[in-house]
C-alpha cells in the first residue's frame, strides 16, 4: 500500500499531510507532520494540486478555505471533531448580538460557518498573542471554553466571552490524575496542552500546542517527562527524544478515536478514486477566509 501510495502521489502531483495525533503508519507515509497552525500554513504555501489531509474535517476544511483551486480530500469523511461540531452557527450569532463591541475569535477547531461569522481564527500556538494583539477589549472565544480560561489568565488586559465547548479527551483529565503521575514521578516536569481544565494547567509546567509540547520536551534536561494531551503524540516524541521516557495520562486513555479513524487503505482510495473532497460555498467560504487569512497576518 506504502509503494501504491507513493506512485499515486507523484502521478497526481499531490501531498499528503498529517497531524501529530494520527497513527504512526500515516506519518510515516505523509510529506508533512505538525500541529493545526503549521499544517494550514502548509497546505496554503504547497505548490501541489491535491491535498490529502489526515486528520479531522476542520483541518482539511481551513486547508480548501485557504486554497480553494487545489481538491482537498480527507480520507475519511466520518473523521470529525466533538469540540468543532459544538460550535453553532445561531449561537455564535446570539453571542455577537448580546456582544455588539466584541471581537469574534474563533479557535480553529471549528466548522466553516461559524469561520465565516469571526473576525479571526486561533490555534493553540498563537491564541494568547492574537488575543493580545487586538484592540478591542471584549473578546469573544469559541468554541472552547478551556482555551478561552486560558487565554483570559495570559491577557488579564481582555475581557474574554466564552463560549461553552470542550474537547472531548482533554477535558475529563481531572487533577487528582495529575498529582498521581507527579507523586510516582515526583522529577517529571509536566507539559499540558491548553484544551485541559484550569485546574489541570495549574499544575503544568509548561503548556502549549502539540508543536510546543514537542519543543519543550526536547529541550527540557529530564529524562522523564509527563505529557497531558493525546496519545498520538508519543510516537513524536520518541522518535526525537529515544532515550527519555513519556508518562500519560491512563484511567482513560487520552486517544481521540476521530483521529485514530484514517487508516492507510482510506490514504491510498483518497488517492486512487478522488473521492470525500472538501466542498465548500464560495461565499461561505470568502467569510471564512478573512478570518485565516487575519491568522496568518496576525503571526
Ligand atoms: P494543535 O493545534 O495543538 O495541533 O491541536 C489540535 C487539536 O485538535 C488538539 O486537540
Ligand atoms: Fe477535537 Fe479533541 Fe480530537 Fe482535537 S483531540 S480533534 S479537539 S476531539
């Protein structure tokens, strides 16, 4: 399938591209792995005409609102985010009428429409200094409401809005497992992504994007460290750093099953047959570009 792969993709001038969460097997087969912000710059700069995107539909979708003359396919359509899907059009729309002044910050783990209803798009590498850069006071963050706790402790300048998403897998992480990992590994810097409660981050070392979390880890002098974000991660993380040890989270495991649904056969049909392309109205669309687009200027 790796070789079958490989020649459908030089034949059809395309690149495939996978979030650190995806299994091992897609990375190893993808032209580029990263986080949600160096993927979207990837696609948008990529001089190839088919995208291939391995991960979840709000990643593929930010890459054809980006760039919307290359066919942009996610292998698996069924591949979705909860937190992305529990932002709501209407509600947003309720929000920007009871918050006239506000600006409207949208994390990108969020479907097109509600893109197309916000001034500006965020990962989790740059919300804080996008959200510190505005010059409106009132800021409205969406959909999740643990990046919005976060981002408002880093800009107590701001008066963030949030909005009442979360993620899934970071969310029920609860502190008490934390202190469990801290009292086995009591050496263990611990490195959090911002999707986790407050009450987990304040007792993180570092927190940051997945990218970040990478960073930090290889960097950090010990050999040990705890990692609170998905599992997928690991395999990054060891193959930059073989001789430390990870420790995670485990009463559940943190695995976001969406990003655990593109398996090779779904890469090499995408391939073959074209089909699951991000289809978007050009006018919905135009919306939602500006608020990447202020992404990309804002970094
Ligand atoms: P990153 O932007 O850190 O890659 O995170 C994306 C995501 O979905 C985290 O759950
Ligand atoms: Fe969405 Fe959470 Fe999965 Fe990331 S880990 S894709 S935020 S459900």
């Amino acid at each position: 399938m790796r070789e079958k792969i490989q020649s459908l993709k030089h034949a059809k001038n395309a690149i495939i591209l996978a979030h650190y969460y995806q299994e091992p097997e897609i990375k190893r087969i993808a032209d580029a792995v990263g986080d949600s912000y160096a993927l979207s710059k990837t696609a948008k700069e990529s001089e190839e005409t088919l995208i291939v995107f391995c991960g979840v539909r709000f990643m593929a979708e930010s890459a054809k609102i980006l760039s919307p003359h290359k066919k942009v396919l996610l292998p698996n359509a069924d591949a979705g985010c909860p937190m992305a899907n529990m932002a709501v059009a209407e509600k947003v729309t309720d929000m920007k009428a009871r918050y006239p002044d506000a600006a409207v910050v949208c994390y990108i783990n969020s479907p097109v429409e509600v893109k197309a209803l916000s001034d500006v798009c965020v990962t989790s590498s740059n919300a804080v200094s996008i959200v510190s850069g505005l010059h409106q006071k009132q800021v409205i963050f969406l959909p999740d409401q643990n990046l919005a706790s976060y981002v408002a402790l880093q800009c107590p300048e701001k008066d963030v809005i949030p909005y009442p998403g979360y993620c899934i897998v970071h969310d029920r992480v609860m502190p008490e497992e934390i202190q469990e990992l801290k009292a086995l590994h009591p050496d263990a810097p611990v490195a959090a992504h911002p999707e986790c409660r407050r009450v987990v981050l304040d007792l993180a070392d570092f927190v940051g994007s997945t990218s970040g979390i990478l960073k930090y880890a290889a960097e950090s002098p010990s050999p040990e460290l705890i990692i609170v974000t998905e599992e997928g991660i690991r395999y990054d993380l060891e193959q930059q750093s073989p001789s430390k040890r990870f420790y995670f989270p485990g009463r559940v495991p943190m695995i976001c099953e969406n990003m655990k649904k593109t398996a090779l056969e779904h890469v090499m049909w995408a391939l073959e047959y074209e089909e699951s392309e991000i289809e978007i109205e050009e006018a919905v669309r135009q919306k939602a570009f500006g608020c990447l687009e202020a992404m990309h200027r804002g970094k």
